[in-house]
C-alpha cells in the first residue's frame, strides 16, 4: 500500500498472467452450476455466469468470452468498478465465501483483450435512421453500440473533450486506467459509431437541432446536479463538489493540469458522505501529498456480517473497505456537519460537527459531543439530486418524474415523441452495470420506435429495481 499510493496505475493488476490464470480457474469451478442461479437475479444485466465459469473452468477461454459479450457491452467496466450484486446473490454464499464472479470476469474479458479478440462487430445492413445520443457514460456508450450495430447511424455528443462521461474524468485512474476506456471506444469507432466532443448540447445545440437533425434522440446525461450542504459557512474558500475535483484530478494524472487546480497537497481533507465518490476523493488526495484525509458519514457504522433484516440473496448493507481505505485516512460515521469556519482570510479553516442519533425519523444531535475538526480543503460527496434541468431537458420539454428525473415509458421513451432516456437521467443515481443495462433496454425501445419491432435485448424495464432492500 505505501508503494502504490506514489502513481495513479491501477491497484489491482488484473491481466490474467500464467500465475494468475490456475487461481482464476479454482474460483470458477467452485460455481454450483445452480437450478436456480440467484446470481443472475444480482445481476441487472443478466449475466449468463454459471455458464462462463464453467467455460473458464474448461480452459474455453473463448466461448467465455462470447457468453459474457451475450449480455454485457463492457464487461471490462464492470469488472473493475460495479459493486458486484451478483456475489452476494451466489448460492455458495448462503454459508461460506462466494465464487469471485468479479474476478473471474475481468480475467476473460482481458485475457480477451490481450489475445486480440475483441473485434468490431459491424451491421448486417444499414437501416438509413438516424439517432443522437447525449452523454457518453456507460448508459450512453450502451445504447450507442446496440444500436450502431442494428444498422442505424449513431452520433454520440459529449460536452467534455473526450467521451467517455464519468468513466473518463470522474473514476480516478487507480481504479480504471483509461486504456481501459479508450480501447473499447476505438472498437465502436470502427463499428460506425461517431463521437462529437466539445458540444454542449443545449447550448451549442438545441433540443431544437437535434430533432430536426435526428429520426430519434436518446438522452443519458446522468445524474450531475450534486447535492449541496446548505449551511454557515458553506460560502469559503475551500469548499467544493467532489465533482470539480474529482476531474481535475484525473486531467492531471493524464498529464493535463488544469489551470487553478484544487489539490489535497499538505492540506487536512474532510470529505462529507461515506459513498464510492467519497472514497474516489479520499486515494486521490492521498496520492496528491495531503496531510490527513478524514471521511465523514452521516449513517451509523454498518455491520461486518450480513444482518438478519436483510436476508441472502439480497445486498447487504455491511462495512466494506474499498482499495483507498486500506492506503489511509480515518472514517467517522453516526456525525453531521453544522458549520464550516472561517480561517480569518475568507478559507475554510475548520468545521463544527457533532454525533447524531436517529430520532422520529430524523437524525438529531447529540447534545455535549460538538467539536471541531480541522479542514482546509472540504469535498462534498453526499450524492447526486438529478438530471441538470437547465438546458436541453427545458429545451425539449419532457416531463419530470415525482423525484425530478426525466419520466419515461416501459420503453424508455419521454413524454415527447422520438426522445428517449437511459441511465441515472431517468432512473436517478445508480450503479454502473444498472447504466448498461438501461442503455441496452433503450436500445430496444430506440429499434422499435425506429423499425416498428426489435432483436435487440431488454434485459430491465424501466421500473426494475436492484435486488437490495
């Protein structure tokens, strides 16, 4: 740990080596093979796992490949950034630890990868309708590739000046290195796919434009609009979204530091929300050189085992220790934030927090245990209130479900004809694998709407929810 945390390369070295090869086959031959396999309830996308574990297990290394393509666009995604739901549905893991679905799915796709296997996948014919997609996150990159390759002509929008959405420039480096990202997009560039960076729809394109330019528009332009900490203070210096820093972050461990970058070096870092954002800021302002990280949570701490109100095949709320708790910092749950404090030239130098309890619903201080902790750099990482409104969303004129996300149909289709929504737009702030999975059910519908009926997929309806409680 005190080695890695001097670069942003992936933590985990995952290329299925010769050494790692023998490990990756004992977990998949410790898959049951179920009547009833769970883990594909876990699993948004549908994962045909028992069948790729028995494949690796056979050395059939190929077919492997071609059962995981089956169901997922990016399982090199997936297998390094989703939580895996699938695990904790495994049937082995009823009473000891569960097959290491994760694992052995990143090994086949890189394995895959390194063998040059992955090729483009190019239309059977060319059905001469045109579809914007906005946003190119993993939502977006989705139902770009399903549907460039049903043979409609797809033009992705980014406003950033690369695609890639989040996957790009909000997962640190040390999680995914963007080799990782880039070369799945040269794949869809050769497939037809277009990418147009730099354009900010709704701004150098209207809903307007697009309309008139497109037989269909698919909207997946996330959940960006972040939740803020209305409180004294909160107007200092210091006192950012993770998302300014987060992708600043990542521009300057690519070699492109941006002009007034906010950095964590020789600064004590407190970081508001206990979340994987949470954790992203904290391994990236470890590497940045900061004197200490401190991570605050509101919820009390969860439990190590699975506790008995949230039974198997469920997730379960428990502690988990993500690869940038194990480098350092401090996590403090069961406290809230009332004040930030001012250092005497206008920069937050500190913060006012106290313990709460859960009390009438609510979570209320705990008189006589308020103090101080000192901060000068503060990242808010509480999560994400919805789309953007302002812009393409009041340009088009779709309509907003009861949570503020843009509403949609068991088609995925908006209240306006031709426009469709995909990802944490329509569904609100969610998990990588349920973006793919809604981008390879928008496809669906954008084929139907299209053609009048669909081949393609439908692995979610749009009201499915993730196996949890």
């Amino acid at each position: 740990m005190a080695e890695r945390v001097h670069d942003w390369n992936e933590v985990y070295p995952v290329s299925p080596g010769a050494a790692v090869l023998p490990i990756i086959r004992t977990q998949a031959g410790r898959c049951m093979d179920c009547g009833i396999p769970f883990c594909h309830s876990g699993c948004p996308l549908g994962n045909l796992i028992p069948e790729w574990n028995d494949l690796v297990w056979r050395g059939d290394w190929r077919g492997a490949t071609d059962r995981l393509h089956a169901t997922n666009n990016f399982p090199e995604f997936t297998g390094r950034l989703c939580p895996a739901p699938c695990e904790t549905a495994c049937v082995v893991g009823i009473n000891r630890d569960p097959v290491t679905i994760k694992n052995v799915e990143v090994a086949i796709i890189d394995r895959a990868w390194n063998d040059s296997r992955v090729t483009a996948v190019m239309p059977e014919w060319h059905t001469g309708k045109t579809v914007a997609v906005v946003g190119s996150g993993p939502a977006g990159l989705a139902v770009a590739q399903q549907l460039t390759r049903a043979g409609h002509t797809v033009v992705v929008y980014e406003r950033a000046d690369a695609p890639g959405g989040l996957l790009r420039y909000g997962i640190p480096e040390f999680k995914m290195e963007k080799a990782v990202l880039d070369r799945r997009l040269k794949q869809m560039r050769l497939e037809g796919t277009v990418f147009k960076t730099g354009v900010a729809i709704g701004t150098d394109l209207t809903g307007e434009d697009l309309l008139d330019r497109f037989d269909a528009v698919v909207l997946a332009i996330g959940s960006t609009a972040a939740r803020d900490l209305p409180i004294p203070g909160r107007e200092l210096n210091g006192i950012h979204q993770a998302m300014e820093f987060l992708p600043q972050a990542n521009r300057a461990a690519l070699g492109n530091e941006p002009e007034g970058q906010i950095t964590a070096t020789g600064k004590d870092v407190v970081i508001i929300g206990g979340g994987d954002t949470g954790a992203d800021c904290l391994g990236t302002s470890i590497r940045q050189g900061a004197r200490s990280v401190t991570q605050l949570e509101i919820l009390p701490t969860p439990p190590k085992q699975r506790p008995a109100n949230q039974p198997w095949p469920t997730y379960p709320m428990i502690f988990r220790v993500s690869s940038a708790h194990e480098e350092a910092g401090e996590r403090v749950y069961s406290v809230s934030t009332s004040e930030f404090l001012d250092d005497g030239a206008g920069n937050v130098g500190s913060l006012r927090l106290s313990e709460v309890a859960f009390k009438d619903g609510r979570f209320e201080p705990v008189p006589g245990t308020e103090r101080e902790l000192p901060a000068q750099l503060v990242l808010l990482a509480m999560g994400f209130v919805g789309p953007e409104r302002a812009g393409v969303v009041e340009q088009l004129g779709v309509d907003l479900d009861p949570r503020g996300n843009v509403a949609r149909d068991e088609n995925f289709a908006t209240s306006v004809p031709g426009v469709f929504v995909c990802g944490d737009a329509g569904r609100g702030q969610s998990l990588i694998v349920w973006a793919i999975a809604e981008g390879r059910s928008c496809a669906n519908g954008v084929d139907a709407y299209l053609q009048g009926s669909s081949r393609l997929p439908k692995p979610i309806q749009p009201t499915d929810r993730p196996l949890v409680v």
